[in-house]
C-alpha cells in the first residue's frame, strides 16, 4: 500500500476516534485499531509489489482439426506477453491478468503437465491464492478443456465467456461487450488458421472498446498439439509487441511478416529437395505477402540463378541493386562459399545489373 493510503487510513481511524471518544470506551477503540491493522496485512497480502497490474483482454484457444493451441492477449501495460501469456506444446495455455500471480503460467503448465484438466489445475492454483479475488485466469489444456476465473475484486467491466475449445476474459474495459466480440469473432473466423482467429479476436474486442486506458503491448503465441520432445523449437507463433501506440496493428504486421518467412522457409526447403516448382511457388507468396522487402526478392533471384535461370533472375537483382546497393557487394562474396554457383560469365552479368 502506498505511503499516501497510509496516511488517509490513519486519518480516518483516528479521527473516527476523537469524534466518538466521549461515547466509545478505550476497549472498543482498541478493537478498531486491531481491525485497521488486520485490513493493513491482508491488502498488503494481496497487493504486493510483485504482482504486475496487467488489466487486459486476452483469448486462450485450441484448434480442434490440427490440435495447436494458443493464447493471445493485448493490455494498457508494458510487455504484457511477459506477464500474461504463457504456453506450452503438447500441454496447453494460460493467460493470467488484473493484479497478475505470474507464478500461475508456469505452475499451471506444470499441474497440466501431470495429467490435470484444466479446471482442475486453476482449482489448484487458486486454492491457496489470498489474492483470488483480484485475479483473472483461464487456462486450456490439450483435449480443448477450458476453466476460467473473474475474482470478484476485478475493475468492472470484468466479463468471461466459455466456448467450444476456448475462452475470452476481460477486465478494466469500456464497455461490456468486450469479451462477447472477441468470442463471436473467434466463432465466426471458420477454418482460419488458429493465430488468424486469435487476432480477429483481439481486433473485436479493441473494435468493442477495448482496455478503457487505452492500448500498450500486445502478444501471441501458438503450439503445436503434440510435443516432439524439442522445446526450443516448438511454438508455431511466438510474437511480442511490448510498447506501442496501436499493438494490435503491429502484432498484425509482425504476423503477416512471420507468414511471409514461413514461405520463404518452405522455398529453401523444397529447393534443398530439388522442388523448383514448389520453390517459386513458396517464394512468390512470401513476397505477395511483402512485396516491399528487398530480401525476399534477393534470396529468391539467387535461388533462380542457381538454378540455372539467370535471365528471370537479372531484372529481380536490377530492382533490388538499385534500391541498395550493398546487396551488389554481397553477391559478390557467395560464390566463395558456394551460395551462388553460376558460371563466371553469368556472375559477370549479374554484376552488371
């Protein structure tokens, strides 16, 4: 508690004393200070400065045809992908705001972890938790059980609504109509991929009003269903914005950047395979996705050169020299390192451009 409620709480106390001391005796005064020092512990108990102030909205979800799961969120805090959200493949999801108990993300992971449902893990979790009644949670576990908790002390408008394999919570927002956006967004999103469906519910419940402070960070993450035993490299979507005037809008971008990768990871695979078609097909809809990125259109040129396509490769490296230059100077470092295997003849031509 902060040193100016002390001080308006210690007022209050004695000055309730000494406009009632003629009718009071000293034995119920006492009563009335011990009663002040035990509302002091507990809201003490329960505040504590370790306990980050995340009121948001967020989703927690699973997607019943490829069994990933993931847990998106957006606040008027700093970093709130570091407070709120947490996940884990093969396991589940949970997202924990209002005065947050971060312990809950990685505990609740754990409890699933050893077999409990999800609602039987937040009974766990909250058992022993004086703060419950300032807390949010909702957790989601691998066959798309969900459990979800709005302690009465959340800041109104503090709403949750359960659905088939996920659910929405909101606290501290604008209007009531937050969480039932970001469900009928959800439901409505069809056979989307599960971090599309996650953002078109963010996106409602900013639309619905959203965070009554207004917008900060926002974060997203997805998992795979099952685990291959390789937790470095198993989330399917692990993005952060942590400071900024619209995150949902960043988040977006960061999302349709992620994709755009994505392809160009598959291109470099199936030219490993020796799948050219495949290839400029995956190379092709990372830079539909963006057409502005020099990198995309450096990497796919090469990979046609090396392909023996120098022609359709020239007029790609024409575009992307002149809009910098220094791509110039490192084509001119891949032979040497077998990156780019075309004859002398071809390098030349290249360098021309």
């Amino acid at each position: 508690m902060s040193h100016v409620n002390l001080v308006f709480w210690f007022k209050f106390f004695f000055n309730s004393y000494f406009r009632c001391h003629k009718l009071l005796a000293m034995r119920k005064f006492s009563l009335l200070l011990l009663s002040f020092v035990m509302f002091i512990t507990s809201f003490s108990q329960v505040y504590k400065n370790s306990f980050p102030l995340a009121h948001t909205f967020s989703i927690v979800a699973r997607d019943s045809v490829t069994g990933e799961m993931a847990v998106a969120v957006q606040s008027h805090w700093f970093s709130v992908g570091t407070t709120v959200s947490w996940a884990e493949a093969g396991v589940g999801a949970v997202a924990t705001q209002s005065f947050v108990n971060k312990s809950f993300g990685i505990r609740g992971l754990e409890l699933l972890r050893r077999g409990l449902t999800a609602q039987d893990a937040l009974d766990v979790l909250l058992k022993d938790d004086e703060g419950r009644e300032v807390r949010q949670v909702a957790i989601i576990d691998a066959k798309g059980n969900v459990a979800t908790h709005t302690g009465k002390g959340c800041i109104q408008y503090a709403t949750q609504i359960q659905g088939k394999q996920f659910s929405v919570q909101s606290n501290m927002m604008l209007t009531d109509q937050v969480s039932k956006a970001m469900a009928a967004a959800f439901e409505s999103s069809g056979n989307k991929p599960l971090g599309e469906k996650m953002l078109l519910a963010l996106e409602a419940a900013q639309k619905a009003g959203g965070d009554i402070r207004g917008q900060q960070s926002a974060a997203l993450i997805v998992v795979p269903g099952k685990s291959e035993g390789k937790p470095w490299d198993e989330r399917t979507v692990d993005l952060r914005v942590d400071d900024s005037k619209e995150p949902i809008k960043e988040l977006r971008r960061l999302y349709t950047v992620h994709l755009a990768y994505e392809h160009m990871n598959n291109g470099d695979l199936a030219t490993e395979k020796n799948d050219m078609a495949k290839a400029m097909n995956e190379y092709n809809a990372a830079m539909q996705l963006m057409p502005s990125n020099l990198e995309m259109q450096y990497w796919t040129a090469i990979t046609l050169a090396n392909n023996k396509e120098v022609d359709k490769a020239l007029p790609i490296l024409k575009r992307v020299f002149a809009a910098d230059k220094n791509w110039k100077e490192l084509t001119r470092r891949l032979p040497s390192v077998n990156l780019l295997t075309v004859s002398e003849a071809d390098l030349k031509k290249i360098l021309l451009q």
